[in-house]
C-alpha cells in the first residue's frame, strides 16, 4: 500500500522520499498515485495548518488522514522511515522526570522499554539512560551491528552519566552525542558528564540549550557561553509552550541563531 506521508514544516529528521511531501500538494504530473494521504503534526502550533493541509490534500485523494504526535498522544506503531528518516529507531518511550517545559510525560507518559525495538543508528529515546541496565547493554549491542556512527540525537541525561555509562560509549563509534542544559542548574552536571565524555570532542559532543522561558536576554547568552566554556558545542532551541506559538523579538532571533548553527558558532568563539 502507497501512503503519502505531509507535514506542515521540515526538520533533519523529516523523510525525503518520493512520498514525503512538506506542505501543499504539488502540481499535476507531479503527484504520486497512492492509497492513502496521513498529514503528521508534531508541535500543537501546527494543527491549524495541519488541519488546512488535510484539506488541501483532501481534494486529489479521497483518503486523507490527520494524525501525529500533537493530536493522537496514544500515538501508533513506529514504522522506521514513514515519519522520521531512515536510521531514526525508539528503544524506549516517555520519561520520568517532570520538566516544567517538557510535553514528554503529557504525551508519553512514564518511561517505558521497547522490546523488539526496530535496529537504527539515530537514538531519537527521550532518556535512554533511565532503562535498565540490560536494554542499555542491548541497544549498545544493536548500535555495535550499524554501519553508521551512532547518533543520540534524542538527547542523554548527564546526570545519569556515570562511569560504566562513559565505558559503553567509548565502545561504539560515536558521530554526536546530544546533552542538554535547559537551566542555569543543569550546568554543573554537564560539566560532570563532560569530563567522562571529553575524549569525543566539541564536534561531537552537542548540547541542547532551550533559551527564553523566564530568564533575560543577558541570562541566555551567559547560558550558552558558559556551554561553550565547557567544552561542548551548544544547539540553541527557543523556547515554545504547547498552547501557542511565540514570535521572539529580533534580538531573541539573532541571539538563537548565532548559537543554533555551529559555523556561526564557532566563528564567534575564535574556534
């Protein structure tokens, strides 16, 4: 069965086959024959526009279904490379932890371990690190059989990073490793996991850094700064709430996209 997969917006991990499509329907001639049309919608300040696209879609295939993250929380089976490119894998879904700025738990709920999960390279797990010691070591067996460097791009709690985790990660080829620090107190226990993870380098080793929830313009940037100091390479997210999506004042914007593209980046720090 042919299902045409849209979405409202691209993203790295967005497919790009011949039947992923971003936005509106293409000309004639230029769309393919298909059983189905599934819209996704990831973010809630997309359903408006995904709930046009279904419309819009609507009109060339008489089955158009919306879907996604933001409007089925139960969510569906994952299926490697229908929503997410080829090598994205979940070995295990939710979280334990209550972030204030984080959906997972809404959505997922409390973690749980996927038995059986599909083979990938790209570790797309909210914390991975909270499973248990014997999926880790299976996940790491799996990653082991991949023909592609491994990237945790789903993010790793630092604070669960011990030893014996760092040691699992030096027995992989790594090609990035995403570590977060969302708030000023996040900063000590990065430095922690950094110092067991230094080997991999600033290249590989990133940091999601969600800026503009409750702080200045000035806290941000020290923020930031202070991730570079470090030793790793920061990936600035604006901060978005489920409910609405908020235009940042230029500033905001420029300070975000200074630190959410490492060229510019490391031009700015001399590195």
């Amino acid at each position: 069965m042919s299902v045409i997969r849209v979405f409202p917006r691209r993203t790295s991990l967005t497919p790009d086959d011949p039947y992923a499509f971003v936005g509106d329907p293409p000309f004639e001639g230029w769309r393919p024959e298909a059983n189905e049309v599934h819209v996704s919608c990831a973010f809630t300040w997309d359903i408006k526009e995904s709930e046009r696209l279904a419309g819009a879609w609507s009109q060339y295939y008489p089955v158009v279904y919306l879907g996604g993250p933001a409007i089925d929380r139960n969510g569906n089976e994952f299926i490697p490379g229908r929503y997410l490119m080829n090598g994205v894998t979940f070995t295990s879904k939710g979280c334990n932890n209550k972030c204030s700025h984080c959906l997972v738990p809404e959505y997922e709920g409390k973690l749980q371990e996927i038995d059986n999960f599909h083979p990938g390279y790209i570790i797309q797990d909210n914390n991975l690190l909270q499973c248990s010691r014997g999926h880790i070591h299976e996940v790491f067996k799996m990653l082991r059989s991949q023909r592609r460097a491994a990237i945790f791009s789903g993010g790793i709690d630092a604070r669960l990073v011990t030893d014996d985790i760092a040691e699992l990660f030096k027995s992989i080829r790594i090609n990035q490793l995403f570590l977060a620090a969302d708030t000023m107190g996040a900063l000590y226990p990065l430095q922690e996991a950094f110092n067991k993870l230094s080997y991999l380098g600033r290249d590989k080793l990133r940091c999601y850094v969600m800026i503009g929830k409750d702080e200045t313009i000035e806290q941000a940037e020290f923020r930031l700064k202070s991730v570079w100091n470090i030793g790793c390479l920061p990936f600035s997210q604006l901060y978005q709430p489920k409910d609405k999506w908020i235009n940042y004042p230029q500033d905001w914007k420029d300070l975000n996209r200074v630190w959410s593209r490492p060229a510019i980046t490391k031009a700015v720090n001399g590195n």
